[in-house]
C-alpha cells in the first residue's frame, strides 16, 4: 500500500481535496479531525490542556472552549509549542495505527491529511506528498469568507511554512485556483501516478500537475 501525505496552507483547498479523494473509494484520515477527537471529553489529552491552559479552557458543558485556545496560542507561539508537544504524539499515534489498519485490509492507497506535515518531519513515514497551494490573495479571500480577520490570518500563516517551501518540498503540486473540476483532474494525475489506476508510483521527481 501506498501512503499519501496531504499538505498545503490554511484555505488553500485540502478539505475540498480530501473529499474528492474520499469519493473515490480512498481512505482519507484528516489530522484536525484527530485533533478534535483527542480531546474530547474525558480524553487524557484534554486534562493536560486543561492543566497547562488553565481550569477556564474548558466550558460549563466539558467540552474545550476551541476559539479561546485558538486565540492564545496564535497569538503566542511559546503557548503553541506547549499545545503541540500534548497534541501531536497523540495525533501521530492515531494516523499511523488508521494507515496500518489499512494497510493489513489490502488497500492499494490511503491518504493522510497533515497540515503540519513538513514541519513535523511526518513525510518521512509516507510514500509520496502532495501540496496543494493557491495564491496569496485566493488564500485571504477564501479565509476573509469564513469571517476571519487579517489578523486572524497573519496568525495563522505564521503558525506554518510558507507555502513556496511546502511546494519545493512535495512530491506533487495541485493548484486550486481553477474549481472543483480542474481539481479533481489534476487529483486524478496524483492517483494515476501514485498507482491507484495501475500506474507505478515513482517517488522523488516532484511533478507540478495543472491544466
């Protein structure tokens, strides 16, 4: 089986990637889904957050308050550090067990979802990545739609490698400007060289695929 790392910049496009994938028959595991799951009520993890964040980071109802800890910790990158050293072991433990799930069912490919994914070195347990990038401007608007300030913005993109050293760095380049279809032509060229239609996936020449 192959596995296939998923990266790219906030906004830029890998959730709509991650469904198109999905569509096809191909397990996809999405890491912000594991982040939420991991501390959820009465998980271990959210203890610690808990104890490091202070008693008010959780609400009346258990569950952590996700906006107040957002707001702290792109605002302070020391307290984004601490966050991640409770977060990411966790994380990382529950996509590889997902992958070699997968992999014992026979599955020719999966996808793992990873934001982080270089800054994290996880492309070294994976067979092939792929960034998926936009540009600048494309990236704020999509993000100013969500409702997030510039601020908001310059946070969070600080929080990651620019999107040019992502790029240099994948094995694929899949670029979103151009809508769903131009999108899941340029998924299909991934898959088809990855060997999900037979192909051969050769690792190490990155390929910038777009129509």
């Amino acid at each position: 089986m192959k596995a296939l790392g998923l990266t790219g910049g906030i906004g830029m496009g890998k959730s709509a990637s991650a469904e198109l994938l999905h569509s096809r028959g191909i397990p996809v595991v999405d890491t912000d889904d594991l982040a939420r799951q991991v501390v959820e009520p009465g998980q271990p993890a959210l203890a610690e957050v808990q104890q490091a964040f202070g008693p008010e980071i959780v609400g009346p109802d258990g569950r952590l308050r996700r906006g107040e800890l957002a707001r702290r910790v792109f605002a302070d990158p020391p307290a984004r550090k601490r966050l991640e050293a409770i977060l990411h072991p966790r994380i990382r433990a529950l996509w590889r067990a997902r992958v070699e799930a997968w992999r014992k069912e026979g599955h020719p490919l999966a996808v793992v979802v990873i934001p982080l994914l270089f800054e994290t070195g996880a492309e070294k347990e994976l067979d092939a990545t792929v960034c998926i990038a936009c540009a600048a401007a494309t990236q704020r608007q999509r993000l100013r739609a969500r409702g997030w300030s510039p601020q908001e913005i310059e946070q969070r993109a600080r929080a990651q490698w620019p999107v040019e050293t992502k790029m240099a760095r994948a094995d694929y380049v899949v670029w979103t400007e151009g809508g769903l279809d131009l999108l899941a032509i340029q998924l299909n060229q991934v898959l088809s060289a990855c060997g999900a239609q037979g192909a051969t996936c050769v690792i190490g020449a990155r390929t910038f695929l777009s129509a």
